[in-house]
C-alpha cells in the first residue's frame, strides 16, 4: 500500500532524527566523577600546578580553567581521556 510506504518513511526519518539529535546531547558539558576529578588533581599538581578553577568535560576532554603554574602564570588546561594534557592556553 502506497499510505504505508510512507509512514515507514516517516517513522524512519523521526528515528534517525531523534538519533542524530541525541548524540550531542550525550557529550554535553559535565563535571567530573570524584574518581576523575582525583586523577585531574594528580596529573595537575604533578606538573607543578597548584591551583584551579572549574574542572568540566567537553567535547571527549577535561576542560580546567584558571590553572596556576608555580610561577605565577595562568592557563587553560584540555586534558584527554587519558588525563594527558593535550593543550595549554595562556589565560
């Protein structure tokens, strides 16, 4: 039947937009697990960092803003699922 050749078109279509809309929902912005954030700290203070700001994650990496190296100077931090730091911004 030509009627519903085109309601499984429909269907079809809502379900691969639904889905297409869900993904970027998925890799919103978070705050880390306790577990995460632990290991963030480590990383940070490893590397000679001693303090921070806000810690989120975006876009498949940590995000830390307002990073205080020992001498003084400020940067944003990307660290990766691997908790590398995989960029250094100057703030």
């Amino acid at each position: 039947m030509p009627g519903s050749r085109v309601t499984r078109s429909a269907l079809a279509a809502a379900v691969i937009g639904a889905t297409l809309l869900a993904a970027p929902a998925a890799r919103a912005d978070r705050a880390p697990t306790a577990e995460e954030a632990a290991r963030i700290e480590a990383v940070l203070r490893e590397n000679g960092y001693t303090a921070w700001g806000e810690v989120e994650f975006d876009d498949g990496v940590f995000e830390v803003d307002d990073v205080i190296a020992t001498d003084g100077k400020e940067y944003d931090l990307k660290l990766d699922e691997s908790f590398l730091i995989v960029d250094r911004d100057p703030d």
